[in-house]
C-alpha cells in the first residue's frame, strides 16, 4: 500500500516537474527537458539522502551531565549516579523526513531512468 502511495506520487512529481521543464527551461535555457531531468534527478536523490538521514543524537545537557559524570568519578575515585537514564531517552533516533525522502529518491530515479529512455 505505502509503495504504491510513494510511486503515485512519485509520478506526480515527475509529471510536474517534466511540465515545468517544457515550459520554462527550454525558452529560457539551451537544455533539451531530457538533460534538466537528468540534472534534477541528480539533485532530487541528493536531496531525498540528506532528508532521509535525519537529525539525532546526544543532545548538549545530556553530554555536559555525562562530562559532570566523568569528572565526579575522577575527583572521588568512584562511581556515582550518571546520566544513563538520559542515554536511555536520549539514543540517536532518526527524526528525518523519511516519506518525503523516499518520495525525492523515487522521483530522481524516475527522471534519470527517462533521461536515459529518451536518448
């Protein structure tokens, strides 16, 4: 079900795209709408990796307890209360756009997958 939601779209995007490609692009530019395809499904896959990988990680007060940690231990030569409740909450998660990215990523594979149909 959810591929062929992101397929769907996928070719609504390319549909557009390509409409926009043969109206502005080839009075304004010298492209041919095959080659900015190609360049746009380029920078669509581009676009959809760094959406897919997302943002996650250790936050700042979750390193600056876990360095109070560190340096309590070393002053007191034992182990006190860290911050691994935090850790806990706090593990890497990815909070990219991930059905946007997939949807960029198809899209891009899609417009270089015409480039080279149409040559």
């Amino acid at each position: 079900m959810n591929a062929t939601v992101y397929s769907s779209i996928s070719l609504l995007v390319l549909g557009v795209v390509y409409l926009v490609d043969l109206e502005f692009l080839s009075s304004f530019l010298h492209l041919s709408p095959a080659d900015a395809m190609f360049i746009e499904g380029l920078i669509f896959i581009i676009v959809g990796l760094v959406f897919l990988v997302g943002k996650g990680g250790i936050s700042r007060t979750s390193l600056s307890a876990a360095m109070m940690a560190a340096k309590a231990k070393a002053i007191y030569g034992r182990d006190i209360v860290g911050p691994n409740e935090i850790f806990q909450q706090d593990a890497w998660k990815a909070r990219g756009f991930t059905r946007t990215a997939l949807i960029l990523i198809f899209s891009g594979a899609l417009m270089i997958l015409v480039y080279f149909v149409t040559l």
